[in-house]
C-alpha cells in the first residue's frame, strides 16, 4: 500500500441510495484521496459479507454486480452526462473492467482511464484505484490528452458502492454524498448530485 494514505483523513461511504437499510455486517465502507499532476488516486475499504459477480461479460449488467463506481466531473461544472463525458461514472469491477457510457447509448470499456488493485481479507476489501482525468472534450476512440491535476483544481466526484449478496438485481447501492429528494440513483445521469473536491 502507497505511503501517501498514512497523512489522508478516512470519508464515509454510508448514503443509501437504492435498497433497504444495512447494517455494518453487511456492508460498512470508507475512503481516502490523494492526488499527484497525473492522477487522482482512491483508497476504498469495503466490509462486505459477500462479494458476488454474476455477469462474466463486463458490459452486461454491470451495475448488477458488486462494484466500485467513482464519478468524477472534471471541470465541476455539473449538469447532465448520462450519454455525454460532461462527467464519467466509472464502475470499477471486481476483475479490474472499468464501464460507463458512451454518447453512442453504449457502454464502453475505460480500463485506460482507471487503474486498479484489490486485497481480500476475510471480509474485508481494499482497492487502490488510480484515476486518469480527461475532459469534457474527450472523444472515443479519438487522440485524447489527460488533464495535468495542480493545487486548487475543483472537481466534481462522489464515489458509490454496488452490493449484491447473491440476487438476480443489486440490493444496495451506497454513496459518499446526500442526494436529495425520493430518488437518489441520479449519478449517472446528473453530476449536479457530486460534490465538490478541492485539490490541496
């Protein structure tokens, strides 16, 4: 594990916002962040009773099974991004796939924008994720350069957990920011529901 996680504050990931309330047996996860100009960099610690990937193909039903999904906004500028890269909602598989979708209505593979590692012990997970930003411009398929972090850059970014003990549908789905209103499953179409992270 990274030396750089010993000076960073642990966050919370404990909004619901889709299933039945949990319990810390169940499910109980916190985050931390750091940054260098290359990279925002995610460490996620999940303790989840079962993890469970029922979907060998990594575009079908992804959101099915249990994920990481990291929603970054590059530019914080909000507003829509269901079928756009005004924002990207990256779900970051057990084995490694990194999907969203593309302005085609598509999903697509990001595995280049999103590198990383996991450790399971017991019930308990640790990923490491290493994000590459691009902008909104982002073209797939295309010449794209990432945007160099610096000191003072807002970003817009939530981070969300899928969990399935075993079902045909994920039962939860867990967030890092309130979300107002009766539904809360809006990340991957609204980046208006992230926060706002400003680089230190």
């Amino acid at each position: 594990m990274d030396a750089c996680w010993g000076a960073a504050d642990w966050k919370a990931l404990d909004q619901l916002w889709l299933g039945e309330a949990f319990d810390k047996d169940d499910f109980f996860g916190r985050y931390k962040l750091s940054w260098d100009e290359e990279a925002l960099y995610l460490l996620v610690e999940v303790t989840d009773d079962v993890l469970f990937d029922q979907h060998e193909d990594p575009l079908q039903l992804w959101w099915d099974d249990d994920c990481v999904e990291v929603f970054l906004d590059e530019d914080n500028s909000g507003g829509e991004h269901q079928y756009n890269h005004n924002a990207f909602a990256y779900h970051v598989a057990l084995d490694g796939n990194v999907v969203d979708l593309g302005p085609d209505e598509a999903p697509r593979l990001y595995n280049h924008h999103v590198r990383s590692k996991k450790i399971t012990s017991g019930n308990t997970t640790v990923w490491e994720l290493a994000i590459t930003p691009y902008a909104d411009t982002y073209i797939d398929g295309g010449e794209n350069e990432p945007v160099a972090l610096h000191a003072k850059k807002k970003m817009g970014f939530a981070l969300a957990y899928c969990d399935n003990d075993g079902s045909k549908e994920r039962e939860n789905f867990i967030g890092s920011v309130f979300v107002p209103g009766e539904d809360k499953n809006q990340g991957w179409i609204d980046a208006n529901i992230f926060g706002t992270l400003v680089l230190k």
